[in-house]
C-alpha cells in the first residue's frame, strides 16, 4: 500500500456503506465475535469495541429485518460490498496473482521490507 494514498474513513461511512455490517456477518459473527463502532457525538469521540460472545456456540447473528426497507438496505449494503471486493480481487488478481494475500507472501514481503 503506497502511504500517499492511505486515507482514515470515517466511522459513520464504514457503517453507512455496509462495511461494518458485511465484516460482522461473513467473518466476527461465525467466530462468536461482534465488532461494535460507537458513534460519538457532543464531544464523544468514535470508537470500536470487539465484543467476545464465543461462549455461545452458534455465533452471532443480526436479528430479523422489522421490515421490508430495513431489509431492502441490508441487501443493498451486501451488493455494495460484493461489488467493491469482486473489483479489488480482479486488481489484486492481476497485479499480485491472488486476491487475498496467502500467508507465506507475507513473509516474503517482510524479509524485502527488512532488508533481508
């Protein structure tokens, strides 16, 4: 990743895009895990919180949608989601060759970056 193109997103856009909602259903939720984003407001500052729920032994899961727009915009945030890693895996794919990162390239990228 080139520094100059590294930007923070804001909590409310991670959460208003589906980020938040996709991260907890397809990886936190299965594990037992929960990731929470606070929003703050006043002079509360945003925050995350990892809540550890791996005592109960199916996972988490959001509740049914109360109704047929809330529905509507927990499909539209997956669609979103499916369409941002479906393009970055075609780029990643043809830069790197893989999508995601296999773990012994990590330590390639490593020992390059160590000087090894």
């Amino acid at each position: 990743m080139q520094e100059d193109v590294a930007q923070e997103m804001s909590f409310e856009e991670f959460v208003e895009k589906g980020y938040l909602q996709e991260v907890n259903r397809r990886f936190f939720h299965p594990l037992g895990l929960a990731l929470r984003v606070q929003l703050g407001h006043g002079k509360m500052r945003p925050q995350a919180v990892v809540l550890d729920c791996r005592r109960d032994p199916q996972g988490v899961v959001y509740a049914p949608a109360t109704t047929e727009e809330h529905a509507e915009v927990r499909e539209s945030k997956a669609r979103f989601i499916d369409r941002e890693l479906q393009e970055r895996e075609r780029v990643r794919k043809a830069a790197y060759g893989w999508g995601v990162q296999p773990l012994d390239v990590m330590t390639v990228i490593e020992e390059a970056e160590l000087g090894n």
